[in-house]
C-alpha cells in the first residue's frame, strides 16, 4: 500500500500513487468480471527514486499488486484470470532493477523492455491478446512525445489510458517561439487549436494561468479524445508540494460512462489527500525556515476549507450543467448517458449527482416518467427530460 513514509521530498508523486492505487484497485477487480486476461503496460516504468524495497512507492509496484489482489480474489470465487503486465524502460540503469521485478510477483506474467516505448510499442501491441482488457499508463520524464505515433494505442478497443501531462513545463514552452519546441508542442498536442486561442489570449493581456491552462488542458483533451475515440477525457491537477501551481495534470480517457464514476471518486478522495499533504509540507517548511510553526498551524487547518469551496463550486455546476443537457419534450435522454456527461465535465461523484438529479424530480425540474415507487435516486435506464 502506498505510505506518505516514502515520499519525504516528492509528495507529488504521493498524490498521483494514490490515485493510481485507488483506481487500478477497482478497475483491474471489475474489469476481471467481465474480461478473462487483464493487462497492464507501463511506457516509461523506472523506477526512480523509489524508497521502498518492494518497489510500493513505484507506479508498476502498485498495478502490480492490484493485479496480484484481483487475481487471488477472483480465484477465490472460481474465476481464473490471467494477469500480465508490459514495462518499459529506456533508461539502463534503472532497467536494471525492473528486470529483477518479475519473481515478485509469481501470478503475473511479467514481461520487461529495455527499450524506448515508441520504438516497441508496435511489437507490444502485435503481441497483446485481443480479447484482453488493457490499460496503458504513459508517464514520460518530460513532455516530449508524438502523439500521433501512440494513435494505434490509444484506438485499441477494451482500454483505458492515462496520461501524464508535465504541464508546468509545457505551459512554459508554450510561449517560446523557437522552432524546434514550437514543433515538440505541435507533436504532443496536435489538435484542439489551442495555439491560436493562447495566441489570441497573450495578445489581448488575459492570458491568466488558469485560462492558459483551460487552453491547453483543452487542446489536449480533445487530441485524446481524436485520436483515442473516447467517449469521455477527464484530467485531474497535481500541484507543488509548497506553492499553489500546477505542476503536472495527470489526463484520464475511457469509453465507459462507469470508468468516469470511478475516476471522479478516485478523484476526489486524491484530492483530499493531496490538500493534507501540502497543508502539513508548508507548516513543515515554515517550521523549519523560521521557527515559529506553532504559529503557522491555521495554514494546516485551511487547506481542506478551500478544497471544501472548489468542490462546492464544482456541484454548483453540475446542477447547471444536469439541466442544460436534459433534453425539453418531446425528446429524453437516458439517465445513465446524462449523469456521464455530467462526470465527465465537473469534478463530482455520482453519488452527488443522483442527489441532484432526485432534487430536480421532487422539484419537477427533471421529468422522469419512469420513477418506481419507493426509489430515493434515478436509475441508470430511465428516461429523463426537462420540466
């Protein structure tokens, strides 16, 4: 499990492993339902700078033994899964250590590249089985990648991704104009036209950080959901452990409206984790820096309030956004595709958006002729329309 114990000076990556835990735990237990092989492929495995002797505080360490849990739990049940997992590492050294990884884990069928990803890649994809669920992780140490090579990836059928977008050095580079990280960004985030909305925005004197990073969380976003045939692209911010700025955002895509639900609860729960952990980091530093933490103890006792705010905000604009995609008669939509869309846009789980929604239909907002007798929320079959 992962411990904040190891993270002492990357607690960013402490709150990305946590929402890696989170997820891969759920996703690899449900997905062995339905699916009888189940695969992971990490492109740019490490590890670096892990502290843990079993590797727990590495990305491949904990989808690992996501999938050594799922595996022996299904077992358990009757059910036989096979569990593989594809890692990739260019670097010698740290191959090195990910070439010993695989005794560990004795129920998945390890295999290791000493490689660079898009150079094996095709041969990973040839020789991945078809009927196999799979889940890329692609989390480069800089921000450097063409996405139009990963197209064959990102469309293959039964998968999810996520991706790590180094966004406070992208953000940076954007604004460069020479010609050689002009063509990098153009590679990595190919559609979306978010170069001329940037353009557009420096040129009028609003280019604020959070528009510039609407503009390129967007464009992003949409080259994903292009290339990938996604129904839904979500993307969750990481920050610095001591200054309020974004230091990468980590971009999810699936074609599964239950996918969404469950990256909006691992989400949320990473969130939290995260404002604890930066909270207690800065009184760490004002302690040490001055002496005087005794006296800096409120910014501990803040962090969660303002996370409390954005998620406040955040419900507000679902109820808007619930309402503005319910069609007006005579037409409906199925609930289970409304709620998705409305997952998909605002950080919310769906518990709070059922909440919402029977609100509305107590209201007589939302219409659901459906509605049984006795039901407290809406069922994912019903139809919906606006009052």
């Amino acid at each position: 499990m992962v411990s904040l114990h190891d993270y002492a000076g990357r607690e960013q990556s402490y709150v990305k492993h946590i929402f890696l835990e989170g997820y891969l735990e759920r996703l690899v237990h449900k997905t062995a339902s339905a699916y009888s092989h189940v695969v992971y492929i990490d492109g740019f495995a490490g590890p670096w700078q892990s502290a843990n002797e079993k590797f727990e505080d590495t990305s491949f360490g904990i989808a690992l033994n996501a999938l050594s849990r799922a595996k022996a739990s299904w077992k358990e049940k009757g059910h036989e899964v096979l569990m593989s997992a594809f890692l990739v590492e260019r670097d010698q050294s740290a191959y090195q250590q990910l070439g010993s990884i695989g005794p560990r884990y004795p129920d998945v069928t390890v295999r290791t590249y000493n490689d660079d990803f898009l150079a094996v890649l095709p041969t990973i994809l040839r020789d991945l089985p078809s009927a196999a669920f799979t889940f890329f992780l692609i989390d480069p140490k800089g921000w450097r990648i063409r996405l139009l090579e990963l197209k064959a990836m990102l469309a293959r059928p039964s998968s999810e991704v996520v991706f790590n977008f180094m966004f406070d050095f992208i953000n940076r580079a954007a604004s460069i104009k020479e010609a050689a990280v002009a063509s990098g960004l153009n590679d990595l985030i190919p559609f979306g036209d978010w170069r001329t909305r940037l353009e557009a925005a420096e040129g009028s004197g609003n280019a604020t950080p959070d528009l510039r990073q609407t503009i390129l969380v967007d464009g992003f976003s949409q080259s994903l959901m292009k290339l990938g045939n996604y129904a839904y692209v979500a993307e969750t911010t990481v920050l610095r452990p001591l200054t309020d700025r974004p230091l990468y955002c980590l971009f999810y895509a699936t074609r599964h409206p239950k996918g969404i639900e469950v990256f909006r609860d691992c989400q949320i729960a990473a969130l939290k984790k995260q404002s604890t952990t930066r909270a207690t980091a800065k009184v760490k530093h004002v302690a040490m820096t001055s002496g005087q933490g005794e006296l800096f103890q409120s910014v501990h006792d803040m962090a969660p309030d303002e996370l409390d705010t954005f998620l406040q905000e955040q419900r507000a604009k679902a109820e808007e956004t619930l309402l503005e995609f319910a069609p007006t008669a005579p037409r409906f939509i199925g609930y289970d595709k409304l709620r998705a869309l409305v997952l998909a846009r605002h950080v919310v789980r769906l518990t709070d958006v059922n909440k919402i929604a029977a609100r509305f239909h107590h209201e007589n907002r939302l219409l659901f002729p459906d509605w049984e007798s006795g039901r407290k929320v809406p069922q994912p079959d019903y139809r919906t329309r606006r009052a």
